[in-house]
C-alpha cells in the first residue's frame, strides 16, 4: 500500500533521473545519474520520517524497493540486497 511520503525514481524519455513523491505531479529533483536520484531520495524519505523507496530501471520496470527507517516494514526482506 502506497503512501504519499513513498518515493519513486524513473528514468524520463531526455535520459534525466527523476525523483518524485507518489502523491506528486511534479518531481522534487532532476537528476543526470540514478545514483544521484536514489540519494535525494534516501535523504528526503529519512528528512520525512521514513517511507518506502522504489526504483525504476531503464526499462520501466521496478529493479528494487526498499524501506528507509524510521519506516515500518511488517514483513521485511531476508535478502542481502539493501
């Protein structure tokens, strides 16, 4: 279940990376590289209290999710991935 402070990051067609709050219509940065996307928004979800991440690859498809604490995660992962 989505909630607004829930983060996204996607590539755009002009091969900018994109930082966008779900509840959002506009993006809270433009980026050149996903890394630098993915930190914005690592420090963002932690400045709002915790929420979770979700990062888009550069085929549109989601490549990884992850929970930024304080967030609460009921069922976290037993991956190494994050």
């Amino acid at each position: 279940m989505s909630k607004g402070r829930d983060r996204m990051v996607y590539r755009r067609p002009d091969g900018t990376w994109v930082n966008k709050r779900n509840d959002s219509d506009r993006a809270s940065t433009v980026n050149e590289t996903q890394k630098e996307a993915e930190k914005a928004a690592r420090e963002m979800l932690r400045n709002q209290g915790g929420g979770e991440l979700t990062t888009k690859g550069v085929d549109g498809k989601i490549r990884s999710k992850d929970t930024i604490a304080p967030g609460n995660d009921p069922n976290p992962p037993k991956d190494t991935e994050n």
